[in-house]
C-alpha cells in the first residue's frame, strides 16, 4: 500500500520569507502524481501544484514550486515571498496514476505565517 | 461555475441515530470521491463512484457505511447507527476526465458531523 508522510506537524516563516515543507511517499508504482492541497479554516481544500512521475522538471506556481527526488521518493514544497494568506494546513497527495484513482494523503502540516 | 456543493454544513446528531449527508458533484465529473478527516489529520479515503456504480468502496470502515450516487450526479452518504468516533468532516470530491489537467479532484467545503 502507498503511503505519504508528512515529518512536520507545524511550521512558522516570517511574511515575505520562504518556507519548505517536506514529504516522502511509498509506492512500487512507475506512473503516479503527487500534490499539494491547501486547506484553510474555511476547510475548503485549494491544489496548489501538482507533479506527474514521469516528468523530471519540478512544477512552478508563482510562489510555489516543489523538489521532487523521485528516487528519494521525496516531494518538498517551497513557499516563496510568503504572506498572511498563505497561513493554512497543507497536505501532501499521492495518486497511482490512472484516472478514478483515490488520493492518499499525509497528516498535514500546519503552516503560520508571523507578521 | 458552481463548485462542488455539500449538505448540511453541520451536522449534530445522538449516539445511535441515522444520518445522511449529501454531495453535489460539479456537472459533467463522472467521478465521485468521498473522504473522511477526523480532528487534526490527514484525509482518509472512503468509496468512489464511476457514474452510479462504486468500484472501490474499500475505505468504508464497517458495515454502517454505506453510499450511493443517483443519475450519475448526487450522491449520499448515509451513517446508521451513529458513534461518537463517526465525528469527523465529511468531504466530497468530483473529477472530470482530462488526463492534460491529472485528473484534478475538486472538494466541496465539507460537512461536519459532530455525534454527542
């Protein structure tokens, strides 16, 4: 089975710092994605970037991109010039790649953003 | 366009009682997820639909679970005999086909089920 894991529980970063969260993942698999969601208080879970396996280029949003290791089976994400809005919990995603897949996620890790 | 939609936004029910909770997929998403947070963690997956079937309902996690999806649109998730370990948010998620887009999963806000 797969399985995502997300070592920190809370992080902090200074308005207009970068921030990094880390996840590594499980999985046998050759085909596959992984994400990043954004869940603020409001619950409603927001995708910040995605990567497909087989790409080797790291995806870029804006102020977002990852490090993806895939033979680490590590998916970091980088949080630049972060602000207030950016405060939220983030979770980490695996999908085995075929459509109607489910998603497994980590634990989340909560992120505040200081003024 | 309208999101995916969920019903109620809150949910607060005794120990022992039926509840049903309703998920609004946007229109044209074939799939249908349903997900379970508990306080403070990760989400766990429940049962997705293809269309009204669910071929994969493996995350349902006893018997008094159980869901389904009526023309290929609304589903319910219905909880019997309801537990105070059933309290979680409930979250719904449809996704179209467009392997250009990875298949994106869209959630609706959730509803809260909170058993006394």
């Amino acid at each position: 089975a797969q399985t995502v894991t997300q070592s920190q529980p809370e992080m902090s970063v200074q308005e207009a710092e970068t921030v990094t969260l880390s996840c590594t993942y499980d999985t046998s698999e050759s085909d596959y994605y992984l994400f990043w969601y954004k869940q603020p208080p409001s619950r409603q879970m927001i995708l910040v970037i995605r990567q497909e396996a087989y790409k080797q280029q790291n995806a870029t949003e804006n102020r977002f991109s990852v490090n993806f290791q895939k033979a680490a089976k590590s998916f970091s994400l980088k949080i630049s010039d972060s602000q207030l809005g950016d405060a939220a919990m983030y979770f980490c995603a695996y999908r085995r790649g075929a459509y109607g897949n489910k998603l497994v996620f980590g634990a989340g890790t909560i992120l505040r953003v200081k003024s | 366009g309208a999101g995916v939609s969920q019903s109620p936004s809150n949910k607060v029910t005794e120990k022992g009682k039926d509840v049903e909770l309703r998920c609004d997929p946007i229109s044209g998403h074939t799939a249908l997820y349903w997900y379970r947070q508990s306080l403070g963690q990760g989400l766990e997956f429940l049962i997705y639909f293809q269309g009204n079937s669910a071929p994969d309902k493996s995350g349902l996690p006893s018997d008094r679970f159980s869901a389904e999806r009526t023309g290929g649109s609304v589903s319910t998730l219905t909880i019997q005999r309801t537990q105070q370990e059933d309290s979680a948010v409930y979250l719904c998620a449809s996704s179209p086909r467009d392997r250009e887009n990875s298949n994106e999963q869209f959630f609706g806000p959730g509803t809260r089920l909170t058993v006394l």
